[in-house]
C-alpha cells in the first residue's frame, strides 16, 4: 500500500510540475473570454479533463458511501446531482477549452 501511495505522490507532483507552465501560458495568451485559443484546449484536453474523470470516480464513491444517508436526510437527488452528474458535465459535455 505504501508503494502505491508513493507512485500517486510521484504522478500528482508531476503533473503539477507539467501543468505550471501552461497555467502561466494560458493566462498570457488569453485575450479574451469568448475566444477559445490552442493553449486552452491544450490544458483542457491533457490536465482537466482526466482530473475531471477522476473526480466521476471519486465522486461516485463518496454517492455510495452517503446515499443511505442522504436518503434518510430526503436530499438524495442533490447528492446525486452535486457529487456525480455536475462533474460528469463538466468532463464530457462542454466544449473543449471552455471553462
């Protein structure tokens, strides 16, 4: 367990490490908000959109975890909504590079 634990600290340092310069990339290039530019879709399609799907995944578990008591606070249906469907939206079906 600690390995795995170790190669997910390793990945998400990485990551960040990658997606620093295309923040600072996309905010210099950015020149106005109803334009989509290549760096956008850039950041979107390599670093939002799997940490989109990834948090489905962890969304979804924390769902299970909670509907039985969800269902008994009768908010079941805002669950639902706040921890699966909003991030599925958002991962599948905006356009690309609009945030």
């Amino acid at each position: 367990m600690g390995r795995f634990i170790k190669s997910f600290v390793i990945l998400f340092i990485a990551v960040a490490l990658v997606s620093a310069p295309l923040g600072s990339a996309f905010a210099a290039e950015e020149t106005s908000f109803d334009e989509v530019t290549e760096t956008a879709m850039i950041f979107d399609a390599t670093i939002v959109r799997p940490l989109g799907a990834v948090s489905i995944v962890v969304g979804t578990a924390f769902f299970v975890v909670s509907s039985p008591f969800a269902a008994m606070g009768g908010n079941i249906g805002q669950s639902y909504e706040k921890l699966v469907k909003n991030p599925v939206t958002f991962t599948f079906t905006r356009p690309l590079g609009e945030f």
